[in-house]
C-alpha cells in the first residue's frame, strides 16, 4: 500500500463478544482493510478496535462499523465507568505511511458528513479535525455523555453539531471523530477502592491541571475488581514517554499510602515507545509482542498478502516540531518587537541548555570509567528525554501564545459574544499555562539529577555542574513568571489558588539546591 492510515473506533460494547465479533467482521468486510487487534473491557464496557489500510478504504471500514454499531447497541441500556455519548463513541484517523495529517482531516470530515447524512447520527468533529477551538479536547465534545446531550444538543447553540441535525439518535447517540497523531492509551489499577484517591492522582498527572503536558487522565471504578483506575491517553509518547507517567502515577498515589495493582496497555503501542522503557518495570498485564503496533501489522499483512517485509516508520508521529533555528536566529527572533518568541520561549531555551550541561557532566564521567559509570549511563536517559522536551517546549511556547491571541480576537459585540469570548480567553490561557508549568518541572528534574552528579560525577566536571545548575533555576523562575502573569486572565480562585502553590513549591525546591550546588562549588573553588 502506498498510502496507510490507521482508525481506532471506539465502540460502547465490552461485554457482549457476540456483538463484538460482528463489529469487526464489518470492518474487515472491506477488502484490503487489515484488523489489527481488538481490546475488550467489561469495566469499562467499550471494545477498541484498530484497524489499517488505504484512505478510501478506511472511510468505508469506519462507516460499516458505525452502521452495525446503530444496529447492535442501545446506550439507554448501556452502563460502563468509561464517558461515552454514542454507539459508536469515537472515531480517529491516524497517518501512518504515505498521507499527511491534512488528509486525514479530510477523510474525518468526509465521514462526518457520510455518517450524519446517511445513519442521522450528530457527529462532532475533534482535535486536527476540529473547527472550533472549544472542540479540539475530545473530554469537551464528550461532556455530559449521551443523557446530557439529550436536552444540550436541542437547546444549547454551542452544542450545535458540525454534522447532522441538532438532534441525538434515540439509540446510538452521537460520533466524536477527528484526525490525530498515534497516542497510547494507558491505564493503571491502584490497589485501593477508593475513587478520590484515583480522583486526585489523575488530577495531578493530566496536562490541563499542570501535570504531564501530554497526558489526559481521568479516575474510574472498577467494581468488580474491588480498585480503582486511572485511565490514560498519552497524546505524544516520545516527548513524555510511558515510564515517566507510571513513575508519577506511583508517586502520587503513594502520597495516600496506595501501590499500584497494575497497568494496562489498551490496544497496540509502537515500538519506539517500549524502547525507553527498557529498564523499567511497568506491570503491564499480559504484554507480549502481539501487542506491538508493527509486529502485528506485519504479520496480519503477511498473512492476507503474502508480505514478508512491510516496516513502516513511526518515529515521525510524535508532536510536530519545528526545527531549532541557530543561536544568532533565535537572539534575532526574541529582539524583535513581536509577542512570540518570548521571556517563556527563553525559560524553555535556558532549560535545554541546563539539559545540555547536564549531558555534558554525564558524557565526562562515563568516559572515565569509574565505578558510578553504569548509575550515569541510566541519568543520562533520563536527562536526554528531559532535553528532548524542554526543546519541544521551545516551539510550542509560541503555539500557547497564538491559541490566547486567537480568542483575543473572537467579537465581542453583543451580550453573548462577549461571554463567549471571556470563556475562550480563559480557556486558551489555561492550555497555554500547561507549557511554562512543564518548562519548570522538567527544569527542576534537570536540577535534581545535577545535584545527583554533583556527588557521582566527575569532579572535574564541577563548574559545569554550578552553570547548569544556575541556568535550570534561570529557567525555573522565567516560566514561573509567565505563569504567574498568566493566572491574572484566570478568574477560576481554586485553579488559581492551586498553581500558586505549586508555583511556590517549585521555587523553593529548586533555589534550595541551586544554592547548595554553589555552596559546593566555592568549598572546591574558593573566592
């Protein structure tokens, strides 16, 4: 195949296998359509299904599987921990060989309209796909499920869908679908029953509140397991890998005395993304190679078409970023009087080379071979992926910057424009807090491991050290900034109240060993 793309709908059925099974004899009824793997969970009640192939072929694919899902599923009689509002729930087309993002937006679109035109089914569009900036969060589509949108969609204006009559189907519901990169949904059952404590955890490791830029999570009950679980997508697996969200998720719910139970992968996960996780255990239940997106794509091939050889790359399908301009452009690009880059594009910058000196420190020490050698090999993993962030930052301080600059511009005119306006303003400034707040914790992680290397590392490594040291709380206290400033379009006080908090947190943490790291240096080097 020339061109490959890949869907992944999401159908509100995980305990009848039955109904399951003629789902996917649907999907594969199309000829040249590759299914790759199906996920079932009883808890949840959803089945995920992933499924590749050629762009009009996919569309057909989806579109059966949205016509037997109207056929088969009544969400009146459905009940699932999981947020859903249709039959089928959520429909993504994913690039993956040959086909550009924009193209994909297409082919959502183009099956938008086929399925609200030909099944009646409301269906909204998400993320790439999406036209409207309160609809890109798939969580904001979704919002008060299938029984709230029964009176929204009638009454409410914003609820208005992109395709089909304001009106839900009495049965099926509504479709979400859009145009996105390759994510991976990921879930940890903690050994507790407690739903707060899964609550709190998800709160703390999702982007939106300031956690993990690139994860979204919620806290669900599993009942029949006697646990809780928080549920995951992680939207750019190489700029925040798997093993960093579990280490975060057991942190945070050891705060309440909780272990983890264990993790769950639902569907497939590239490769790459089980590489950095090499060295770590993450208690994913029944893993095996059938469960890696390649191997299984290759072998499915194999087996219809008789392909022996079919690797496609993934590496490209992390988040889209610019390539770095040179020392001299960027000093150009930040003296010129425009609003982007800016004081946060320099905090992500001065993290980076923070990073960098950090690498530095590790790369001398390795090479002397001493016995902290192998301890400095697994820091520098970790710091190269704290390096590869904080300079995807620096692009994407810009992208926060023009979302708030975008819902400036919104009219204001009457009443109910004006409202909306303030709403977007607010909105757009809290994604956009998500990039600073992700500057200063990976800033203060690059801080941390150079107070590690300041025991371990090479000694003569030492000024380096107490420079990288200086530039991280540089760019700790230059995102800070820009956070605090933001916090002003806020007027949510509990939002506000809690960044302030950890803002303060982050500070005081990160002067306390950029002091004690100058306090070392001048014992070696005395004024």
């Amino acid at each position: 195949m020339k061109k490959i793309v890949e869907c992944v709908p999401n159908f509100s059925e995980g305990r009848d296998e039955a109904k399951v099974g003629l789902l996917i004899n649907a999907i594969a009824s199309v000829p040249e359509i590759f299914v790759l793997d199906h996920d079932i969970d009883a808890d949840h009640n959803r089945t995920v299904i992933t499924f590749i192939g050629e762009p009009q072929a996919v569309v057909e694919a989806a579109f059966r599987g949205a016509a037997t899902a109207l056929e088969l599923i009544d969400l009146n009689h459905h009940k699932g921990t999981h947020p859903r509002f249709g039959a089928l729930d959520v429909l993504p087309f994913i690039p993956i060989k040959g086909i550009t993002m924009d193209e994909c937006v297409k082919l959502a679109r183009h099956a938008g309209e086929r399925i609200a035109s030909e099944l009646r089914i409301p269906v909204y569009l998400y993320e790439k796909a999406a036209t409207r900036m309160d609809r890109i969060d798939l969580a904001d589509v979704r919002r008060g499920e299938f029984e709230g949108l029964r009176k929204d969609i009638v009454t409410n204006p914003d609820r208005k869908p992109d395709f089909g009559e304001p009106r839900i189907h009495m049965t099926g519901g509504a479709v979400a679908i859009g145009a996105r990169t390759m994510l991976i949904a990921y879930n940890i059952n903690l050994a507790t029953g407690d739903l707060s404590v899964a609550k709190k955890v998800a709160r703390a490791v999702r982007g939106r509140d300031g956690g993990l830029k690139y994860v979204k999570a919620l806290g669900m009950q599993l009942k029949d397991r006697n646990q809780v679980q928080v549920s995951m997508n992680l939207v750019n697996y190489q700029a925040t890998p798997i093993y960093r969200v579990f280490e975060m998720v057991r942190m945070e719910a050891a705060r309440y005395g909780v272990a983890i139970a264990g993790s769950k992968i639902v569907g497939l996960v590239p490769q790459a993304a089980l590489n950095s996780c090499i060295e770590f255990f993450l208690q994913i239940d029944n893993f095996n190679e059938d469960s890696i997106f390649e191997h299984r794509m290759r072998s499915e091939m194999a087996r219809q078409e008789g392909i022996d050889e079919m690797t496609p790359r993934l590496e490209d399908h992390a988040a889209e970023v610019a390539q770095s301009p040179t020392i001299d452009e960027f000093v150009e690009e930040v003296s010129n009087a425009t609003l982007a880059p800016d004081g946060g594009t320099v905090a992500a910058y001065a993290g980076a080379l923070a990073a960098a000196l950090a690498t530095l420190v590790c790369n001398l020490t390795i090479g002397q071979h001493t016995p902290a050698a192998a301890e400095v090999r697994a820091i520098l993993k970790q710091i190269e992926q704290l390096s590869a962030d904080l300079r995807l930052a620096v692009s994407e301080e810009a992208e926060g910057r023009a979302s708030i600059l975008d819902a400036l511009a919104l009219p204001r005119e009457t009443e109910a424009e004006k409202l909306a306006r303030a709403i977007a303003v607010e909105d757009a400034a809290k994604n956009a807090l998500a990039v600073p707040l992700r500057v200063a914790q990976s800033s203060l992680e690059v801080l941390e491991w150079l107070s590690v290397l300041a025991e371990i590392g090479n000694p003569a490594a030492f000024p380096n050290i107490a420079t990288g040291a200086q530039v991280a709380m540089a760019a700790i206290r230059g995102a800070i900034y820009n956070v605090l400033s933001q916090l002003t379009s806020i007027n949510d006080d509990d939002f506000n109240r809690s960044h302030r908090s950890d803002l303060s947190d982050l500070i005081h943490r990160g002067k306390e060993m950029a002091d004690e790291i100058e306090m070392l240096f001048f014992r070696l080097y005395p004024k």
